[in-house]
C-alpha cells in the first residue's frame, strides 16, 4: 500500500489572537428547543473562522492524531465525509434537552448533525458529530456461564441462540457547557475557567482569553452508554430499568484482576440488565473512563504496592488511607456530571440501581431520576483478595444489606502478600 505524506504548517497562528476573533462564528444558544436556534457546535481546524469552541473533537486522541499530523501521515485538512453515518436508532429530544441546567457535559444534538445542520455542512462548515449510536452483540464468558446455569435465558431477542447479548451502543464524547458546569459546582464561571486553565498547564489559553466562548471540548476520555431492550422505553418511568453506572477499570474490567470487584459487578449488571429486557423492561450500562477513581493506573499500581508493603499486611483498615497518602487524596472522581447522560437518554426513573456508591445515588437522585431499588455486589462474586475493598467500602458508608465492619473485625480482613 502506498504511504502518502501531507504538509504541515509551516508557522503558528494563536487562537486567542485578536485576529482569529470573528464575528460571525455560529451562535450556541444552550438549551435552545429548537437545533437549527441552539447552533452547532463547532471544534474543527480547518476553518478557524467557524469555530465556536475550545479544543477538537476526539477527546485524548487529538494527542494522536497531532502525532500523526507531525509525522506527515494525516492531512491537516481534512474534513469527514459523514454519508451513511447517522444513529442505528433514533435518540429524544426529551425535556432534558431544553433545561440548560440539566445537562452540561454532554451536546444532545451531537448524534443528529446530518440531520439538522446539513444545510451548514453543504455551504462548507466542519461540523462533526460528538455522539455515535450503532448495533452489537456482546460475547462475554460470565454471561455465557449464567445461561449455562439457567440463570439467564436464551430468547432469540436479548440473548441470542450463540449466547451473545444484543445491544445498542451509544458513544458519547465530552462537550462542557461552562456557564451551567460553573453553576452544577457552585462557583463563578470565571473562577472555573482560570482554575481549569491554570491546572492543565495553560493548555488551553481561550479559556482566560476568550470568554465569548463557552464551549470546550476536554481531551479526555469518552463514555459509553449500552442499551439492552428498546431504547425508547428508557424515557418511560412504568418501564421497568436495570441500570448501572461504572467507573473504568482497565485491569478488572479487561484482564481480570482479582483486587477488586469491578468486573465482576459490572458483568452481574450487565447480566441483569439483560434479564429486565426479556421481561419487557430495559436494561442500561453506562461506562465511564475514569480509571483509578479518576487517579489513573500508575498511581493505582503505586497505591497497591504501598498497600501490600506495609507493616501489617494489606488490610480493609487502611485501605483508603494508603491511597490518601501517595494520591493526596482518597477519591478524585466527581459524580455531578454523570447523570447528564441518564437525562441525555430521557431517564426519569431507574427501578434497579447497581451502585453501592453514595457519591453515584445522591448525584442521580440530586438531578432529579427517582431510584427505587439499590443492588449490591452478591457476595459470592466477590474475588478473596477483593475482600479488603469491599469491607473497607461498605465500612466507610458505602450501600449494602449485609454486615458492616469495624474495629478488630475490619483489621482481619486481609489481601494477599504482594509476592
């Protein structure tokens, strides 16, 4: 195959330059009914006289494609040919929508730019999607041992006769409204812009330089939501819904390691969410990239080295202290903006709630979705070296049904050496 090389720009050109300030860029009125008066939202570089926001699409992977620009391998112009790309199924608009306090992270017309922005595309505007919806089946070994055990049925709909589940999955990329992030957190929208600009090492200047612009698009992780069932339904409070929301865990969720419970949770949700949608409900699983409570895996490693190291073993007693000490903190994951995706989705009430997290209940129930029933982890999906998390979480508040322990109970609680 022939390897082509493009040309890169042979000077820089500041954004937040006087001259890169145009006067006719489009117009977002947040929270708008109606899409064509709301605007697009427009992060592209090949026109810098259409942009109406801060940063490019792609999340944590405008890092790669710059790579690839600078390496000569990606056409610096380019523009997406989106024919045949629309949503497998159609999602809202609901009256979350139109509340431009209720969603804040996410643009729910980001799925429909075919649909409603054609007209500014054909007169030549780089107006990219920020949600993509499309069909699956999910092979997954739990799931296949459940209908082994006849705890999960085959029916030819959900579960099909090779034992995989039928899912809709719904890609969703950040799209941070400021004014109403500033709002959900309870601060100035310019103390929120500096402090955002001053962390991330000035990364983005607009952020202080342009405050005509209220719109960034973060470089980080995206979400996804799968859906088992009629994703219609998810917007119909009689129907029932098995939801669970779940924070990234690349070594439990992808290789499988035992110091946790997260894959084991999230493949029990995912089981029972699918169960629901046999029975007429609708099952829903919203993955979240917030690896090592939103620390990241090297610091996750450090903190089970330093738990497993320590004088005494690795204990539930000391489980959130020794992430404090090397993280500076026990959680840096925040919850406010999760529902948003709940409301993109029009949920209005989860009747199963797969979460023993207080942070993830009180956020969902805070914004207004009404929980009927909590689920905790069964206790015989839990792996032994999990044991110390599970114990020191449900010790700490956490959401369970079972025994909470304390004092010399929770210090005999113990993982494994680290040999």
């Amino acid at each position: 195959m022939e390897k082509h090389e493009f040309k890169r720009a042979s000077h820089v050109v500041l954004t937040s330059h006087t001259n890169q300030i145009y006067k006719d860029i489009p117009k977002v009125d947040w929270g708008n009914k109606d899409p064509k008066k709301r605007g697009p939202v427009i992060a592209t570089i090949s026109d810098k006289s259409n942009r109406n926001a801060i940063g490019t699409h792609s999340g944590s992977y405008t890092v790669y494609r710059a790579l690839s620009i600078a390496a000569g391998h990606f056409p610096q112009d380019h523009k997406a040919d989106l024919e045949n790309t629309e949503a497998t199924t159609s999602i809202g608009p609901y009256d979350s929508w139109f509340d431009p306090e209720r969603i804040v992270s996410i643009d729910p017309w980001g799925a429909q730019i075919n649909e409603h922005f054609s007209d500014l595309i054909k007169e030549g505007m780089d107006i990219r999607p920020s949600i993509a919806v499309t069909q699956a089946r999910l092979h997954i070994p739990e799931i296949e041992k459940s209908i082994e055990k006849g705890k999960l049925k085959i029916d030819g709909k959900v579960v099909l006769e090779d034992s995989s589940i039928k899912t809709t999955k719904v890609a969703i990329e950040p799209v941070w409204y400021l004014p109403g992030m500033a709002k959900r957190f309870g601060m100035e929208e310019g103390e929120l812009r500096k402090i955002l600009f001053q962390e991330t090492g000035g990364m983005f200047p607009e952020l202080v330089t342009r405050p005509d612009l209220k719109i960034l698009l973060p470089p980080i992780g995206s979400s996804t939501a799968y859906i088992f069932g009629d994703p219609s339904k998810l917007a119909d409070p009689k129907t029932e819904l098995t939801c669970r929301v779940h924070d990234e865990c690349n070594g439990s969720d992808v290789f499988g390691s035992d110091i946790c419970t997260c894959r084991p949770y999230l493949t029990y949700g995912i089981e029972d969410a699918a169960r629901t949608a046999q029975k007429g409900g609708v099952g829903l699983i919203v993955y979240f990239r917030k690896e090592g409570r939103a620390l990241g895996e090297v610091t996750k490693f450090l903190v089970y080295n330093a738990r497993k190291r320590q004088q005494g073993g690795d204990s539930a007693a000391t489980y959130f202290h020794r992430t404090e000490c090397v993280a500076g903190v026990e959680d840096a994951r925040f919850q406010e903006l999760m529902p948003d995706v709940l409301h993109y989705l029009g949920v209005k009430k989860i009747h199963n709630l797969h979460s023993m997290s207080n942070m993830k209940y009180d956020a969902i129930v805070g914004s207004g979705i009404e929980v009927v029933n909590r689920l905790s982890i069964p206790d015989e999906l839990i792996p032994a070296d999990a044991q110390v998390e599970m114990e020191a979480k449900k010790a700490a508040g956490y959401f369970t049904a079972g025994e909470v322990k304390s004092g010399d109970k929770l210090e005999k609680v113990k993982g494994r050496d680290i040999d």
